[in-house]
C-alpha cells in the first residue's frame, strides 16, 4: 500500500511539473505585431481581356466560271500574288447531254439556214421581174438574216461547250486569274480535282483564297456584362500566342448589334484594326487576346484591397484603423473601382488613417519547418 501511495504522489508531482512547464511555454510565445498602412494617391484602370483571333480584313475566294477539271496550278500558298495573274487552268470536260444537244441545234439552223437561202434567190429573180412587192422581198431577207445570224449563235454555243470559251475572247474562263493583289492563304485543291462552277444555284469551289497580310483585324468576343462600355474608337492591347513579350497596339472598330448565346453567356462579336509594324510577321489565324481599359481614375485615393475586411452578415466591406498603439477599431469605408491590386476609397478614411494589416502571416521558426518537413515525408 506504501509503495502505491508512494506511486501516486510521484504521479501527481509530475503531471504538477508537466502543466507548469506548458503553460511556461504557452505565455511565451510572443504577441502578434500588427503593421500598418496609410492611404495612397494613384491611378487604377479596370480591364478586361478578350480572347479571339487574328484575321485578314478582307479574304476573297476564288472560284471558276466553268465547270471542268484542274489542268495545272501556277502558284503555290504563301505566294504573293498581282490582279490579273494566273492561278490555275481548267481543261473542259463537257457534259455530252450538253454536247448533243447543241450540235444538233447547229445542224438544225443549218438545214434553215439552206432553205431561206434557196428562197431569198428565188424571190429576188421575182423582185427584179416586178413579180413581187419590194415589201414581201423583205421579209424574204429578213427570215435569210435571222437564220444566218442562229446559225452564228449555235456555232458559238458548241466552242463554248466544247472548250470552255468563245473563239476571240479576251479571257478564256478556262484561265482561272487572281481578282486582287495579296498573299494566296489556301488553295483546297489539286491537279486533277474536278471543280464546279460559280453560279445562281451553287456556291461553287473555291480554287484559292487571297488575302492582303498588311491589313490584318483582330475578332473577339465580348460577354453581355461588359460589351455595353465599349466604345468604338476605343485602343486595345494585342497580345499573340504564337510571339512572346510583344504586343501590338489597335483601335476598335465595330461592335457586333446582336449577341449569340454560347454556354449559357450572351456574346457579341468585336473587331479592331490590328497597327502591324516590320519587326512582327503576323500569319492569318494566330490566336490572340485583347486588353480592353474599360474604366479608368487618375489621382484618386486608394488602399491595398487585401487590407479590406467584409462583415459577415451584411457583407459590407470595413477596415481596421489604429486608435494607440496595436489598438484598433472598426472602420466602414465605401469603395469604388479596383484592379485586383488596389481598390478606391470614396469615404470612410483620410490620408493620416494607419490601417491594420490583418492578414500578415508569421515567418515559419526553424524548428517548425523541420517538424513540418518531417511530416510530408
């Protein structure tokens, strides 16, 4: 029984030494020292960026007037190209439905053609007898003129059938020549494919696209939220996926009227003029976003926005100013535009105001972080 009492009692003498010993360590620790900031006078613009691209101004597709397969194509893409040069020639291949028809036309007109002849001979030896008036022999040589004249017709429907061209023309359609000056971005075909041709009914195929690198726009777009401060005129900052720490200034130019919903968000087209200069090639298509100043104050008050605190219930936003030393009291504030960085103060402070820093994190002891490496290994 001694030796349990004895037991006991060194038991409590510890755990008395064990309590004593934290609570030593505990009240220690040194208080917290919070700093303090002042309020600034700068500038805060609010941006918004918007992701697209980088287009030519104008592209313009190329298509054949007449149906037929490739023969032979003359440029290649990225080519710089003139009006009037030569892309690609067409060989005919002619429809023989087509064919058919209109040579027996030309034959038809032919047999007409014969038998107005033989008749106007006939009336004009009437004529010159006094047989007949002067009226019925021209009406004689008027049917001999319009047979005449349908078979010319019928003759030139056949070469067009046939070759894909009126003999004499200027230009032969089977000749397929650029409309404007620029750089060939595509061409979607190759010797061989059979083309069709542009007409009422069919858009037809696209030979090659041009396209003039030196006018080139940027196209984005913009959510609903924010597309009605925009302004046309106004500058963007253009930034290019594929080339790194160089940006491109540019001007907006037009503001879509209408909106499309894509994921639930209603967006809305913009495009700007993109200012290129020499030391930039800038290819069609280059993926891009576009830094947009939608608001901006000069000269104003301000504060860290990590500095602000937000009341629980009411989610307003207030500061902590200092009153004596590491003293401080509730403060509410009213705040304007931010950054993400600084945010203005429209009332609730003045420039003498030192504001508590109250998110400041403690620097990790050293025996912390060795505990702490222990740990995560």
């Amino acid at each position: 029984m001694k030796i349990l009492k004895y037991i006991g009692i060194a038991l409590l003498v510890f755990g008395a030494l064990f309590a004593a010993a934290f609570f030593i360590k505990t009240n220690n620790k040194s208080a917290i020292v919070y700093d303090t900031q002042t309020v600034i006078t700068t500038s805060i613009e609010r941006k918004t960026v918007v992701t697209g691209k980088v287009i030519p101004e104008d592209e313009v597709e190329i298509k054949p007037q007449i149906q037929g397969i490739i023969e032979a194509l003359f440029v290649e893409e990225g080519d710089l190209v003139n009006t009037g040069d030569l892309l690609a020639k067409i060989k005919v291949v002619p429809n023989e439905q087509n064919l058919n028809s209109a040579e027996g036309r030309l034959a038809n007109s032919r047999i007409v053609l014969k038998n107005a002849e033989i008749e106007l001979n006939r009336n004009k030896d009437l004529y010159e007898k006094g047989i007949i008036s002067k009226q019925n022999f021209d009406n004689v040589q008027l049917r001999f003129n319009q047979s005449k004249q349908d078979v010319s017709n019928a003759v030139s429907d056949l070469q067009i059938i046939r070759s894909g061209s009126k003999g004499g023309a200027a230009s032969a359609n089977t000749n397929i020549r650029a409309t404007v000056p620029g750089t060939v971005l595509e061409i979607p075909v190759e010797e061989g494919f059979q083309v069709i041709a542009s007409n009422s009914f069919n858009a037809g195929t696209t030979i090659a696209t041009i396209a003039d690198l030196n006018k080139m726009i940027f196209e984005g777009k913009v959510d609903e939220a924010e597309v009605g401060k925009l302004r046309v005129g106004m500058p963007l900052e253009v930034n290019l996926g594929a080339i790194e720490d160089q940006a491109l200034e540019a001007q907006l130019k037009f503001i879509a009227p209408k909106g499309n919903e894509e994921q639930g968000a209603v967006q809305f087209i913009i495009e700007a003029d993109l200012f290129l200069n020499d030391s930039i090639f800038v290819r069609a298509g280059y993926s891009a976003n576009a830094s947009l100043v939608l608001e901006r104050k000069d000269s104003i008050m301000a504060i860290p926005e990590a500095l602000l605190q937000f009341d629980r219930e009411t989610e307003e936003p207030y500061v902590e100013v200092q009153t004596e030393d590491q003293k401080f009291d509730r403060r509410d504030v009213e705040i304007g535009i931010s950054d993400g960085v600084n945010v203005e103060i429209i009332s609730g402070l003045t420039k003498e105001d030192q504001i508590k820093v109250w998110n400041k994190t403690e620097p990790i002891k050293k025996g912390e972080e060795e505990e702490s490496a222990t740990e995560n290994q």
